[in-house]
C-alpha cells in the first residue's frame, strides 16, 4: 500500500500529537507527585535546602537514571534513598518528565 505524501504527513503528524499527548500527561502526572517532593525541590524544581541540586530543566533520561539508581542503592543518600523506595517505573518517568519540562532562565553576571 502507498500513502500519498499528503497522508503520510497526517501520520506523522497524528503520532506527533500523540507522543505530545503523552508527554503532556506524564508532565500533568509528575507535578501532582512532585508535592512529595517540594519540601527540597519546591515546585518549581529550585532546590530549598543548600545540600539538593536543582531539579528544573535537568534531562529527563538522567533524572530517570539518578532516580532508578537511588532506588536500587546504587547510589546513596540518606533522604533520597528511602525518599524513592516505594515510586514505581511510571512514578519516575512522570517525575522525571515533569522537572525536565520546567524552564529556568539563566543571566550572565553583570560587569
């Protein structure tokens, strides 16, 4: 079966709208888990506390992986290592799709 040029942008674009759809839905879904984590984090992904790291705009395939490992004690931390026990696969990926899709301004020092 050939697809004319015109049908096979309606492809594209359709599978586009639904990768945005489930991008969009994952983003929704981690920030209403994200109230877990505001105490360090905020919402808005600024670390509160001198010792977090700023979540916002960080790439979601390495919050992904920072989560899993704390998860599985591959990496260590006191808080992080009991406060990732219980979230699950999807948990993470929202997580991790929502702080990815903050947007943070940076402004070079003025001299």
């Amino acid at each position: 079966m050939k697809l004319s040029t015109s049908a096979a942008a309606a492809l594209v674009a359709a599978a586009a709208l639904g990768a945005s759809s489930a991008a969009a839905q994952g983003v929704a879904a981690g920030r209403r888990k994200a109230i877990a984590c505001q105490t360090c984090y905020g919402l808005d992904g600024l670390a509160k506390l001198p010792d977090a790291p700023h979540l916002a705009a960080q790439s979601a395939p390495y919050l992904e992986r920072a989560l899993r490992a704390y998860r599985s004690g591959e990496r260590r931390n006191e808080v992080m290592s009991v406060a990732v026990r219980a979230l699950s696969d999807e948990d993470i990926r929202d997580l991790a799709a929502y702080y990815s899709a903050i947007r943070i301004e940076v402004k070079a020092v003025p001299q």
